[in-house]
C-alpha cells in the first residue's frame, strides 16, 4: 500500500517548497539542491528491495554530499544491515514507529477497544460544552504557532508546514477544531482561538493524523481527546479502512524522549503497533 509521502498530493507539495522530485522504479526521490555544496536526496518510504544503483545514478547527476533512505516496508524491530556506504541513521527524519487503527470494524467495536480512561474521557468531553468544526488552515496555524510558544519552542516554519501542505492536498485534508458553545465560554474563546485542532490527510484509504495541537485549557477539558475520536469517525465515514497515528515514540531511538507524551495519549486509542526499517544514510563527497 502506497505512503502518503509517496503520493501525488505530497509530491505537489514537497515541489511548492522548493525541493525537485525524481523518479525511479520504486517511487519518487526528493532532492534539494544547495549552492556551491550539491545536493541532498531523501527517499521515503518506498518498498524493498530498494534500487540502490538507481539511486547513485540519481545521487551522481545531482552532485548529492548525502543521501538518506527511509524504507516504507512495515516489518519487525530487528533491521537488516544497511548496503555498502550506508550506515543506520541516529535520527530519523520520519516516524520510524506508528500505531493504526482498524476501521472497517463498527464505531460501537472501536469505541470499546480503547482504554477504560480513554472511554471515560470521551464521556467527559462530551459534556463539556464543545463544538467541533472544519476550521480553517489559518486557525489551525495560530494555534500551532501558540502551542509551540508555551512549550518554548520557536515556531519557525509553521507556515510552511501547514498551508502549502494543505493546498497541495485540496479535499485529501482536513482540519478539525474545537470551541467551547456559546452556553460555555472558557479560557482562548476570547482570543477566537481554537481550544483545539487537528490536521487529517487522505489517501489510499488511510487517513493521516498529520498534527495536532491544543492550548492547556483544551487539555484541561478534553477537547483533544473528543477531537480525535471525531477524527476516527469522520475517517470512517469517508470510507477510510485504516487510522494511521503517525508516528509513536520507537524504543530503537531513545533520544526522542519528547515522543513519549504524545505516545502515551495515542495509546490510549488501542490499534496496532507497526515497525518501519531503520532508515540509513550515505555520505558522499558531491562532485566526483
């Protein structure tokens, strides 16, 4: 089943912010080229066995100082050893561990395979005075922008991250928000500001829980939580069979301490643990 990275959506995008895309047997090559150094190559998430002679081809022709590949195939923690000039990257670029939820099971059969708080939670946030919507790719910016601050971190990029992204995929994306109703108003309602919100992505019968991201009092009040659920339905609806978290914290790289938060609120909604291949990278001297 084809990644969402390797659709013609995700092409359109990675094209709009500035990167030339290649083809090979396999899929699509991302390359970014930069002055005077060469090039760098990502190939992600295509299927073993990966072209690797294709791929110096490409490398060759586009001067790359370094190529990274990050395999698509779902297999088990244990990873093969990477080809010659290759070795084992420290810090994946992509998720190299998600959860996926199976959809073609009733709402009433999902429901049930989350945890007991989980369940309880949605109950919460059900009488918590919430309104759920489409929102707008600027809503969803604003409050990531917001998020990012309260967490110290600069949200450089957001922008690009989110808007052409959502251009590129028309109505192969949605966004979810969360507002208090107008009997309850409650902390960033004044601001107009979501209380919650979540950017869904579409294909091949998978939906994508690209972002998300809630003020505290959203958290406070489970907006996250009910907002999800109403993303797994909505997934449902469109006729999508699987749920994919993207990405949970990987036991393989555990520096990403950060991932265990949000890990743990995904867990909370069951589904089923997927390993990707470690990905590799080669570095290259560009101009011979």
């Amino acid at each position: 089943m084809t990644d969402v990275r390797q659709s013609p959506e995700y092409v359109k995008y990675i094209e709009s912010i500035g990167w030339q895309v290649e083809k090979i047997s396999k899929g699509n090559v991302f390359v970014k080229k930069f002055p005077l150094i060469g090039s760098l190559i990502k190939i992600q998430r295509i299927d073993p066995p990966i072209p690797f002679e294709e791929i110096e081809n490409l490398a060759k022709k586009h001067h790359a100082f370094q190529v990274i590949v990050e395999p698509s195939f779902p297999q088990s923690p244990q990873t093969p050893q990477p080809p010659l000039g290759y070795r084992l990257l420290k810090s994946p670029f992509i998720p190299t561990k998600t959860l996926t939820l199976d959809l073609k099971r009733t709402e009433k059969e999902i429901f049930a395979s989350f945890s007991k708080n989980k369940r309880r939670d949605i109950r919460i946030a059900e009488k918590n005075h919430l309104v759920i919507k489409e929102g707008s790719p600027q809503d969803f910016v604003r409050l990531k922008k917001k998020t990012l601050w309260k967490k110290r971190i600069l949200p450089l990029g957001t922008e690009r991250e989110v808007l052409p992204l959502v251009k590129a995929f028309g109505g192969k994306s949605k966004i979810l928000v969360v507002y208090p109703s107008e009997a309850r108003q409650f902390g960033g309602a004044k601001e107009g500001l979501p209380l919650a919100g979540t950017l869904l992505l579409f294909h091949n019968k998978t939906a994508y829980y690209w972002q998300a991201a809630a003020t505290n009092t959203g958290k406070k009040f489970m907006a996250p939580t009910l907002l999800l659920w109403e993303a797994i339905k909505l997934a449902k609806k469109k006729g999508c069979e699987v749920f994919d978290f993207e990405g949970v914290y990987d036991e393989r790289f555990p520096k990403n301490k950060s991932w265990l938060g949000f890990t743990h609120f995904k867990k909370g909604f069951g589904g089923k643990e997927v390993f990707y291949p470690e990905p590799s990278v080669k570095n290259r001297l560009p101009f011979l």
